[in-house]
C-alpha cells in the first residue's frame, strides 16, 4: 500500500492554497472514483484534500430564474430537488440514470464532472494505455472498443465520458465555477471537457490547482420541454451505450428552440451543434428530427465492433424529439 496524507481544509481558499503547495495532491469529494483508482494503482496522489465539508453544498435560485448547484451537492439531493425535477427534468432524469442509489448518495456535483473514463485498458495497470501513461499507446483502437468512441476520437485514444450528468448540463448551456491559485473563472460545460487530440491525460480545461465551486443553469426557455434517454446494456449500474440529452420548444408545428447533446459516442459530452442547426425553424416531424441526426452523425468514424453506436444514436435521437414535439404543458 502506497501511504498518502488527508487534509480537510476549513475553507475554499485553504483548499487551492494546499493544491497549489502540493503538487501531487488531488481533491477528494465523495470518493466514488478516485478511491477506485487508487485502489486499482491507476492513480497515486500523496495527498488527499477532503473538499465534502466546505460550504458547497447548496442549491440556490437566482436573481434571473436560473440555478446555482455547489460542487458537494450530491447527486441524490440535485436529482430530487422540486426545482430541479421541475425546471430542468433532463437533469434530473440523468442524475437517476447514473450510477446506483447508494453511489448518488454519495457522489458530489464537482467529482462526477471529474470522473474519469472506464475504459478497460485504463483501469487495467499491465496494460498499456495512452491516458494513464502518454506514449505507451491505445490497444482499444485495434482490441476491445464495442463502448468506446465513434466521434471526436485522436490515433492516441478513443475512450469515452462515463458521465451522465455532464451531457444533460452541456445540454443546458450550463457553466463550470472555478477557483485556483489566480483567482476565479467560468467556463461553459460544453467546453469543459477536452477532445483527446495529442494529449488524452487531460481530461477537462481545469488548470493545475484549480477546483469546481459551482456549476450554474441559465433559466429554461419558457415553453421548452427536455428529456433524457439512456441506452445500456442492462437496466441499471451501466454505462451510456448511447445517451441523448434534449431541450425542445415547438410552437405551432415549428421548431423554436433545440439543444441536443450526446454522451457514450465521445471523449467529452457531444454538443450536436450541427443538428440543433438543422432543427431550428424547421417542422417538428421525423423527418426533420432524423436530417438532424444525420448532419450530426455523417462525422462519427466508426471502429470495427462499434458502428451500431451510430445507428442507434440515430433512433434515439428521432425518439427523444419526437416526444418532446408532442408534449404540452
């Protein structure tokens, strides 16, 4: 066993201070995945820095009708929350599709932003793997990559986000909170995380020392309706084959307002920007709702045992939106 030391810091400030002295320490939130990976040998910090206890942990309304959610919300308490379940349902039925009851009782906002890839050769120390050691290569390019990415993916790796949660807030137009050693900044969760590119160790834009506060949601669009779908190989305790994320505002037949986002199909959440484009002033019918996956998906580069991805993100996204352009308040 490789020993490390904990710190609880009393405040925001103490915990970037310490982050920032110590070069190989990590943030501790709930626990649900760095204590995976350390007992797996994928990660070693010397220092835990336990952020749970520090005053994040509130859901709060603002002054113009949007959210602001602490990095310690956990995942149980965000999922239930009226406002939540009312204003921003695909939020809420993501959280739900995540994970187990137990883990989401544990696991905060901030870690499951943070959570890194389970792809097997990632967790799988004796294997070599680009994301846990860069230059030792991808072998899920050529061995085991039925889960792994069919868009957005580099020669140096093709794993996919595990996260539900972060698709339903690309989704949203929400925003990330950060605070490191120079200060605050706010970044959009579409951009939050990175395309693997040249350097798939970095999974996010977080810079070194700095750590999530908040996460915040503009207001919904008055009539839009969202939704959440999750494809999987079993009901419950499973990764996102595919997943769809959606806002939806149809008004006399037309397409007003779209978001569409996608999760199990790339490194990141995917923001289908090139559907929305589709979508916006268009009739709400099928065929329209499947142009819109096509744009979308004419760029995945499917692998040898993963090309049903596509087509499967092509009818759940015609499903997703097409109960959406019926639904009526």
């Amino acid at each position: 066993m490789k020993p490390f030391g904990y710190l609880r810091p009393a405040t925001v400030a103490e915990a970037v201070q310490a982050r920032a002295a110590h070069p190989g320490a990590q943030f501790l939130g709930g626990g649900t995945n760095i204590i995976d990976l350390m007992k797996l040998g994928v990660t070693a910090p010397d220092l835990l820095i336990d952020v749970s206890r520090l005053p994040l942990d509130r859901i709060e309304e603002l002054p113009d009708g949007g959210l602001r959610i602490g990095a310690a919300v956990r995942n149980s308490d965000l999922a239930a929350a009226p406002i939540v379940r009312d204003r921003y349902p695909v939020l809420s039925q993501a959280l739900l599709a995540g994970a187990s009851g137990q883990l989401r009782n544990t696991a905060t906002t901030g870690g499951n932003l943070l959570q890194r890839t389970r792809c097997g050769y990632f967790q799988d120390t004796s294997k070599p793997c680009n994301k846990r050691e860069p230059g030792t290569g991808c072998p899920a390019r050529e061995g085991a990559h039925r889960d792994l990415a069919v868009l957005g993916y580099s020669a140096h790796c093709v794993a996919t986000h595990p996260s539900d949660m972060a698709v339903a807030l690309a989704a949203l137009d929400a925003t990330v909170d950060l605070q490191g050693p120079d200060g605050e900044r706010t970044v959009p969760a579409a951009a939050f995380h990175r395309l693997p590119d040249e350097n798939p160790e970095r999974d996010t834009v977080i810079a070194p020392g700095e750590m999530i506060t908040a996460v915040q949601l503009p207001p919904p669009p008055a009539e839009a309706h969202s939704l959440y779908r999750k494809a999987r190989d079993r009901a419950s305790f499973a990764f996102a084959l595919v997943s769809v994320a959606a806002q939806l505002d149809v008004r006399d037949g037309m397409v007003r307002h779209a978001a569409l986002a996608y999760g199990g199909l790339a490194h990141r959440p995917w923001r289908a920007t090139a559907a929305e484009e589709v979508l916006r002033g268009a009739p709400a019918t099928a065929d329209t709702f499947r142009r819109a996956a096509d744009a979308e998906l004419a760029a995945a580069r499917p692998l040898r045992d993963n090309g049903f991805k596509v087509t499967l993100a092509r009818r759940l996204t015609v499903s997703v939106l097409g109960e959406l352009a019926v639904r009526r308040r």
